[in-house]
C-alpha cells in the first residue's frame, strides 16, 4: 500500500490518503475528501515539513502519519 495516495473524483479532484504502510497491512485512510491538483503541492508540503520534524528515528511517513495526522483528525472530529 502507498504511504501518500491519490484516488480520482472527478476531472482535476482527488481524494488524498494517507497513513498506509510498506508491508500492506494497514491501509490508507482518507485526509482530504477533496484536493485540487494544483493545491497537491501546498497541502503536501506542510505535512512533509512536519514529518520531517516530528518523526521518531527510522519512522516512514505512512506511520507518522498513522500515528499524529490522522488521530489529530480523528480527534478534532469528536
């Protein structure tokens, strides 16, 4: 499974997913229902950064993800 994938909607629209891992057993979840292609760019960017910050040693992406992006989500929505 993709650490980042796209998933068409419509001409120009993505879903963006995130959090998958290298060996297939978690998949991707949904953090984006919407993205542009000309606003990939931006709304990769800052999460690269932070990753880039915040991640433990040897963490991929995927699992940084899974770990601080999408449970932030989760719990914003609650």
């Amino acid at each position: 499974m993709a650490e980042i994938a796209f998933v068409g909607k419509a001409p120009g629209r993505y879903q963006l997913w995130l959090g998958g891992n290298a060996s297939g057993t978690r998949l991707n979840r949904v953090w984006k229902d919407v993205v542009k292609d000309a606003e990939i760019e931006q709304e990769l960017r800052p999460l690269l950064a932070r990753y880039a910050k915040e991640r433990n040693a040897g963490e991929r992406f995927g699992d940084w993800c899974d770990r601080i992006v999408l449970n932030e989500q989760v719990a914003a929505a609650n």
